[in-house]
C-alpha cells in the first residue's frame, strides 16, 4: 500500500508530499539497529542508508534522556530531543529541534499513559497548522505489523499509531528484539505524514523503546 499523498497530517511546516527526510519519498519504513554501544540506535532506510543515529542518556540528568541525531553518529545535527519529567516518572516531554541551539524556540509536547501507571496506551498531541491541536495514540498490539520473520507478536514492543479522532492506524512499530540481538525493529509508515511529523512519530517511539528498555 503506497503512501497516501496530501494528507491534513503533514503538519508543522513541512512540504505537502515530503515524507521523510534524507530518504526517498516512496519510502514506508524505517529499521531500527542496536549501534556499537547496545544501548544507542541506528536508523536506516529501506536501502540500507543510515538517516538518522539515536543517543540515550539516562545516567546523566542535565543531558536529554533520547537525543535524534541527523546521520549515521552523534556528529550530524540534532533534530529533536526527548526528557523524562522529574515530577512525572510516566510523562516524556518532547521537542524537535536542537536544545543547546535555541531552547526558546522549541515547542515542547507530553506525552504520557492514557491511564496512570499502564504503559499499554500513550497519548500525545501537536498543534496542526489551523490552530487546532490532534492527539494521537502508542497502543501496544500484538497483531497489527507483527508479520515479518524477524517480529515476534508476543513481545511487549509491539505498537501502532493510532490518529486520536479518527483511529486510524497511522504507523506501526514491530519490535526484533526476541529474535534478533543486533535489530531493534522496523517503523512502518502507512501515511504520509510530513518529514516534520514523521520525525515526532519517530521521537515519540524511541521514548517508548527507551522506557521499555530501562524497565
């Protein structure tokens, strides 16, 4: 199934039938590998392409938890950036952009469980270009995308996206980890969302991986 073209959720700014940055535009997933050191990640595209190198942190509290670097290692430019509340355990704020650069003009979402200490569902949302604000939602699932050989459907790391009003499913994340030591798993987009948007769907799940992980 092609992306769809023009969608209302191209958003933030980006170019209508841009789909993901630094990737071609008929692009549907993004794979997810362990880096060199186990706990930070590669993301590359369907040709194999590293697009972008994820860094976390969490053993130091001054540094966001989960940094997006452009690239294929911490050198390229950062593209947004993820912080665990200190007063909310279970809420990540969210940002695109680069914090050391121009925090002032990052804006700054939340995203948390749809019900306190349940980490099965998570909502955020983000102001659309007319103003109004569209929530979406992480809900674990153990069907939807977990197909592939390399995906197991019983893990805990399996998630889709679903659009907050509609509930249609936007994108879905099938997690390797039970079968794979080196793949973390691959991000599907069944959508075109936006570069912009697509990278805070991007944001939004390599929180999710990173709580799971810590946990």
């Amino acid at each position: 199934m092609p992306p769809r073209q023009g969608s209302d959720l191209a958003v933030l700014g980006s170019a209508q039938g841009e789909f993901l940055s630094n990737s071609n535009p008929s692009t549907q997933e993004l794979h997810l590998f362990h880096a060199k050191l186990h706990t930070n990640i590669s993301v590359k595209d369907a040709d194999g392409v590293c697009t972008y190198y994820v860094k976390n942190c969490a053993l130091k509290p001054k540094k966001p938890d989960v940094t997006l670097y452009a690239g294929s290692d911490d050198t390229g430019a950062i593209l947004g950036v993820c912080k665990w509340s200190n007063l909310h355990p279970f809420k990540v704020m969210v940002g695109l952009g680069d914090p050391g650069i121009g925090e002032k003009d990052i804006v700054w979402e939340s995203m948390e469980p749809t019900r306190y200490l349940d980490q099965k569902e998570n909502h955020w949302s983000i102001a659309m270009n007319n103003g109004c604000r569209r929530g979406f939602v992480w809900k674990r699932t153990h069907r939807v995308g977990c197909d592939g050989p390399d995906t197991s459907r019983y893990s805990f790391r399996n998630f889709k996206l679903l659009d907050g009003e509609s509930g249609e499913i936007l994108a879905t994340f099938a997690s390797s980890a039970v079968k794979s030591w080196s793949k973390v798993g691959t991000l599907t987009f069944r959508t075109d969302l936006g570069s912009e948007m697509a990278r805070m769907v991007l944001l939004t799940l390599l929180a999710l991986i990173e709580k799971a992980r810590r946990d």
